[in-house]
C-alpha cells in the first residue's frame, strides 16, 4: 500500500480530513524549504506537495508564477526538488510528498530517468498539470512500476463520462480543482463543490482533494466538510513572497496558518 | 528519404489524438479539455459542411482578396543569375499578411458556437490585427495578449488592433514576448471558457490547433501550386518559407507534401547566429519537449526550463515551433535552416530596392534564403517564396537600426 493510501485509511479511521499545503521547491531560497515541509508537518499537514518551478507555469496565476522566478532565480532544477525530498525522508519516513508540476522538466530529465531518482528520494505521487491521461500511456506504467502514485486533476468542466476515464487512470487520490481559472484565482462556491464530488464518488473509491481558492479558515473548513482533502497554495505562497527578505521566519509563519487551518478543520 | 507510402502517410496527419507521429497531442489542464474537445467536434463538423466552406470561400474571395497573386521576381532572379524566384503574395492579403485567413476561419468557428468573446496572443501584431479585424466585423468582444517588449517594438499594430476596437494587454511575466501572451492568453481561456474562444494565431498549440491552422491556412499552397502551374507549367523545385510557429509554412507546404520532388524549406530565425544561442531555432538547434499544449521541438535548457529567445522580428521571436513542422523534420520530408538577422535585413533592403515589395521582417527570413539558394541554381529552376506579410509594421525597427527616428 502506498504512503498516500495508508495517510488517507488512517485519517478515515479518525474522522479527519487530509491538509494537503503546497509550495514550491526552492522559493525564495535553496536552504528554506526543507525546514519549512517539516514545520508544516509539525503544524498539521498530512501531505505535503512540492511544487516543481518551471519558466512557464500556465495553469497559476501570478502568486505561483512569482514563486517559480523566485525559485528560478537562483536555479532550483528537478534534481534538487528530489535532493528535497530525500533530505526530508531522512527524518521523516511516513508523511507522503507528491511532487506538482509541468511536463517538460520531467520529459527532458526522461520519464524512467525520473522514475527511477524520484522512487530513490521516497517521492510518494507525481501531478503533471498539463499531462492528461490520454498522453500518459508510457509516463503511468513507468510511475506504477516504482510504486509511485500518479495523480490527475478533475475540473468544473470535467464531464461524467471523463470522470471515470481520469479516475481509473489515477491513483492515490484525485485532486478537484474547485473554480475555472488559474491557482490563486476566484472563490469558490462549496455547495457546487459537494454536488460534482458526489458525481465523482460515484465512479471511483480514490479519495478526493480539492485545491483552487482555499484561502482562510473558513473555506478550509467548509470544504474539509464535503472533500478527503483541502489543498492549500497561494495563500502559502503569498506569505512566503512577504518573508523572502527574512527567509528564516518563514517555517513558523507559513506553519503558523497551517496550525490554523488544521484547527478550523478539526472542529 | 520518405517512400511514397510514408508521405501518403504524412498527408493524412494527425491520427485521431492530434498526433504527428512523435509530436502534438493535446498536454492541457484538465480545465481546457473539454473546451478542445467541444472545438473538436464542431471544427470536424463544420469543416465537412459545404455551407461552411462556401462561407470560409467567400469571405476569403471577397473580405482577404484571395487568391493573393503569385508573383514572378524577374529583377532580383537576374540579379542572383540562378533560379527564378516567385513570391506568393500574402502580403496582399486584407490586413496585409496571411493571418487573416486563419482568423477568418476560426472567426467563423466562433460565430457558429456562439461565443461572444474572443481572445488571441500575438507577437508582431499580425495575428493581433487580424483577430481584431474578424471580431469588429463580426462585432465579437477582443482582448489580445502581447508580450510587452512586443508592444514597444509593433506600436503601430498596437494602434491599429485599438482601433478595430481591440483591447490590447502587455503582458509583463517572463521574457515579455511570444510565449509569455500565450501563457496568458492560455489562462484567460482556463478562466473564461464558458464564453470565450481562443483563436491561436499559429499552427501549434494543444489538438486540433494545429491542424484547424493548417486546414485554414492551406490555401496558400493549394493556390501556389496551381498558379505555378499555370505560369510556368511545372512544379516548383523548392519552396521556401520562414517558420517561427510555423503557420504560413505548413500552408504554403501541405499541399504538396506528396509532390516529393518539390523540396520544403522552412527558414527559422537566427537571430544573432546559431553559436551565439541568441536565436529562435528550435528545429535547428532544439530538442523535443512539451510546451503548450504540444509536444515538439523546444528551446529549453538541461533541465527543461524553456530559454529567452531572441530574433529582430517579433513574429518569430518563439522557443517552439507547430508540431507538423517537427514530424516533418524528423521523417525527412521538410529541411529547416536558419537566417540571422543581418541577413534578414539585407534582404528586407534588397526586395524593397530592387522589386519595389517591403517584405515583413518575418519573411525577409524566407527571402534570404532565396538569395542564398538561387545562384547555386540553374535558371531554368524555380523557387516559391511565401511572403507571409507587409513590410510596413517593421518601418520603426529598421529606422531605429539605421538611427533613423521616424
């Protein structure tokens, strides 16, 4: 069974939802996130997801976008996302860590080049936003033989007959993204949200997290209420931005909405 | 070299995913898909439809002016002393570049899914333009995306695309170019897909992008080759046309990919030379990857970051080029070389001193080759040049090149 399975059947048992932060690899500084993925464990998170910075990140809006020059800047390459993560599985050995992205860093460094590094740094599921199953044939079977999950995006303008095609090419879990935009965008509406997730139940057993405009207390908690999941970014992120001048401070302060959110959802 | 069944092959692409062999395909966010598959359907509906042809016929005929001449360049050709060059004239085209035909197409795609917004990336203007162009005819709500380095160097296309009551958007992120509108454009489309359609400007892009582009933009080629006919009664031995994504290319090559004694010269932009790096050269100095929405070759680093790209002219100024473009390349049937852009330039000048005919910057590329190729030729030869657009749109870059304030 695989990290992310074990998370979600032990949260079950509890009662609890998964948090799920993401940020991205590297931003503002080499040295910051390593510390930060561990305080963000410490505050709460159950999952942590990495973002992978790529030059043209077409699917985030501008508080994503930023964190990928951020991270560029001083040249955070897929190799050190997964020198990341095997730093943090030194220490940590159950907290699942799925890496999010953009194809072409995982196409160039090759599909069983990074199979096989991303197995060895204990990387648990891998999100390519902008590979649909359709394109994935040869990226799944190489996933799957090393143990990785991979993990496809559902949409607003998902229709039922697709939903089943993603959800069976997925695993792990499947990631809802809540509203029609970029990352960071729009708000979004929790009663259309619980109506297409229980259009997606119905055609898989995968738990579901949903991402896109989770951004206090309030909306974390009203969506751990009908979700498996509450994904959290730009918010993150946004705050990251703040402190890039005082990069140290940036674990507890990024923790310290976390430990927030985990309390609201735990109501 | 590619046997006669590889190109009947070649002719019938994509297969039914938007694949050309190794390339295309459709590497979107699951928020697009159903938009494409939506555009799918409608565009394979439309396409078969005879009224929608007789209406695409006859806005060409009598909204762009087609057919666009194809044009005999007597005085340069004895000036080089080899090949005869003739210039298929879609600089003639309403709008002044063979865009239109494009956006005629998908405008229509758009009236017909009753759309009331369209949005475009653009980055010497021409698409921009001739975006804007369809949506005031056809009173549709426009918002084009450009990169803001492009802004600056096109201030007359910007002008033009706000008085056709387009609004223009500089787009900051990134390297401020090409790629970086159509990122944006990309996620207004993500944002606004209930209402919106993305009329991409180029053959390339997610399914069927790529081979709606092409389809439009053919008639390029299928005139080109009867016109050459009828001028001269043979084929063709090369044609030349300049490829940054590639659209006036495909349109003018498709056509013929069959006649496999016609060679397919595609002329990407060298920008300051290949050795420098400073280039937009994907074909000839790039790897396959995967950039929006397509897999094909790619200006990106060793760790799959996409690189700045760099080229006078803003319409090639592009790391990626069509998916068809990289298929052909890789089963022989296309060459691609590159011309810098002193050479471009030069030959910007030349055309304009010696035929009278200001050539885009763009297609400058395409005339440079010509140049180069002709005197290697024998007389009796013939070489087809797209001259994909007017030179009027490049009058500052050249004048700011000669520091010249216009």
């Amino acid at each position: 069974m695989s990290r992310i399975t074990e998370c979600f059947d032990k949260l079950k048992s509890q009662g609890r939802k998964a948090l799920i932060p993401y940020v991205t690899a590297g931003d503002p500084g080499p040295k910051v996130t390593l510390p930060l993925m561990h305080a963000m464990v410490e505050s709460g998170a159950d999952i942590l997801e990495l973002g992978i910075p790529f030059s043209d990140p077409m699917a985030d809006g501008p508080v994503i976008q930023l964190a990928c020059e951020r991270a560029l800047l001083h040249g955070t390459r897929l190799v050190d996302v997964l020198d990341i993560v095997a730093q943090f599985r030194e220490t940590d050995k159950t907290t699942p860590v799925v890496l999010m992205g953009y194809l072409n860093p995982i196409e160039v460094m090759g599909y069983a080049v990074f199979a096989e590094k991303a197995s060895a740094a204990g990387v648990d599921g891998v999100l390519t936003v902008d590979l649909p199953p359709e394109e994935a044939v040869e990226f799944n079977q190489l996933m799957k033989a090393a143990n990785i999950d991979v993990i496809y995006l559902l949409a607003p303008t998902t229709e039922e007959e697709r939903v089943k095609q993603v959800c069976a090419a997925g695993s792990g879990y499947v990631y809802y993204v809540s509203v029609k935009g970029v990352t960071g965008s729009a708000s979004l509406n929790v009663a259309e949200v619980a109506e297409k997730l229980e259009m997606i139940r119905r055609h898989t057993d995968l738990p579901v997290g949903v991402g896109f405009g989770i951004r206090d207390d309030e909306s974390a908690r009203a969506v751990s209420e009908v979700a498996d999941g509450v994904i959290v970014g730009s918010v993150l992120v946004n705050k990251i931005a703040e402190l890039s001048g005082n990069q140290e401070q940036i674990p507890e302060a990024v923790a310290a909405i976390t430990a927030s959110m985990r309390q609201a959802m735990d109501k | 070299m590619p046997t006669k069944e590889d190109l009947a092959i070649a002719k019938q692409m994509p297969d039914a995913g938007g694949h050309f062999g190794d390339f295309g395909g459709r590497y979107v966010s699951e928020t697009l898909m159903a938009a494409l598959q939506q555009l799918e359907q409608t565009y394979e509906k439309l396409w078969r439809d005879p009224q929608f042809q007789a209406e695409f016929d006859y806005d060409l005929a009598h909204y762009v002016g087609r057919p666009s001449p194809l044009y005999h360049a007597e005085r340069l050709s004895a000036e080089l002393g080899g090949a005869q060059i003739y210039l298929k004239r879609e600089d003639l085209n309403h709008t002044g570049a063979h865009k239109v035909n494009n956006t005629i197409g998908q405008a229509l795609l758009a009236k017909h899914t009753g759309k009331p917004r369209v949005i475009a990336e653009t980055g010497a203007g021409q698409h921009g333009v001739a975006t804007a162009t369809v949506a005031a005819r056809l009173g549709l709500e426009c918002q084009v995306y450009m990169g803001i380095e492009d802004v600056r160097r096109q201030a007359l296309n910007v002008y033009r695309m706000k008085l056709l009551g387009a609004e223009v958007i500089a787009v900051e992120s990134g390297t401020r170019t090409l790629k970086d509108a159509m990122n944006e454009a990309m996620r207004d489309w993500v944002t606004n897909v209930d209402n919106t359609f993305y009329i991409i400007g180029t053959a390339a892009g997610p399914h069927p992008y790529p081979k709606l582009v092409r389809d439009f933009q053919a008639i390029i080629g299928r005139e080109a080759r009867q016109q050459c006919l009828a001028q001269t009664g043979k084929l063709p031995d090369a044609l030349i046309a300049c490829v940054g994504g590639g659209s006036n290319a495909i349109g003018l090559f498709h056509p013929f990919i069959e006649d496999a004694d016609v060679r397919m010269i595609g002329v990407e932009a060298g920008g300051y030379g290949i050795e420098t790096g400073q280039h937009a050269a994907p074909l000839s100095a790039g790897e396959p990857g995967v950039l929006h929405g397509n897999r094909t070759y790619l200006m990106s680093d060793d760790a799959g970051q996409i690189i700045g790209t760099h080229s006078v002219s803003a319409g090639l100024d592009y790391p990626g080029v069509g998916p068809e473009h990289s298929y052909l390349k890789d089963i022989g049937r296309a060459e691609y070389v590159a011309i810098n852009d002193d050479e471009a330039l030069d030959a910007f000048r030349r055309l304009t001193q010696v035929e009278g005919i200001m050539p885009a910057l763009e297609s400058s590329h395409a005339v440079a080759e010509a140049i180069k190729m002709a005197p290697t030729m024998d007389k009796d030869q013939i070489l087809l040049v797209n001259l994909s657009g007017r030179g009027d749109k490049d009058i500052h870059t050249v004048a700011e090149i000669d520091g010249i304030v216009v």
